[in-house]
C-alpha cells in the first residue's frame, strides 16, 4: 500500500508498507517507542520517498535514522509516523469488508416459497 503525503509543499514524499502484518507486529506498534517504531518501519516499509530541508532523498527505508529525521519538516514526521497505525487501520477495515454475513438464503438469489404461499 502506498501512501503518498497530501501536504503542501510535500507531496515529493510517498511511503509504501507492506500489505502483511501479524497480530504481533500489530501489537508491537501499539506499544513501540521511537526505537522499535523505526525498527518496524524498516522490516515493513517496502519502499519510500522521503525528503529532508538539505534536499537529501532517501529511497531505501533503512536509511531513515533518527539523523535523517532530525533534517526532516516537523509536518513529514507527523506523516512518516502516522504511516503504519494508518496502514495497519485499512488492512483490519478490509478484514472487517471482506465477513460474509449469514442468512437463510445461504447464497441463494431468492428467498424459498413460504409454506403458505
């Protein structure tokens, strides 16, 4: 999933996360603090854009160090950290799209004939 900055004067700046994530990994971002946060960001981030005030581009997702962010506009950390809660948000939500409810016509167009009809 790729999720491209909307702010202005950034929109150069895109990161793309992997589409897999365990209960596991969900829970360790929930609790993470900066240090796991970034580990996760480097195991789930596939690709990315990302551009400081020097003008460096950063493309591998392992090159973001807290020495990149430190260089980086405070409103593109604000996307960079809300990337994965966002990314982890919308796979639940296609869980949550993709239950099938149950019903007394078990995939069947028409409901039966009732027994008075």
């Amino acid at each position: 999933m790729r999720f491209y900055c909307d702010i202005e004067g950034l929109e150069e700046n895109w990161v793309e996360v992997d589409d897999r994530w365990t209960r596991e990994e969900t829970r360790r971002l929930n609790s993470a603090g900066e240090e796991e946060t970034l580990a996760l960001f480097h195991s789930k981030v596939k690709k990315c854009s990302l551009t400081s005030e020097d003008g460096v581009t950063v493309t591998d997702p392992k090159a973001v160090t807290t020495d990149f962010l430190d260089t980086v506009r405070i409103e593109l950390i604000g996307f960079i950290g809300a990337v994965l809660p966002r990314a982890v948000r919308q796979l639940q939500a296609l869980g949550n799209a993709a239950v099938r409810l149950s019903s007394d016509l078990n995939g069947r167009q028409t409901a039966p004939k009732s027994q008075t009809s």
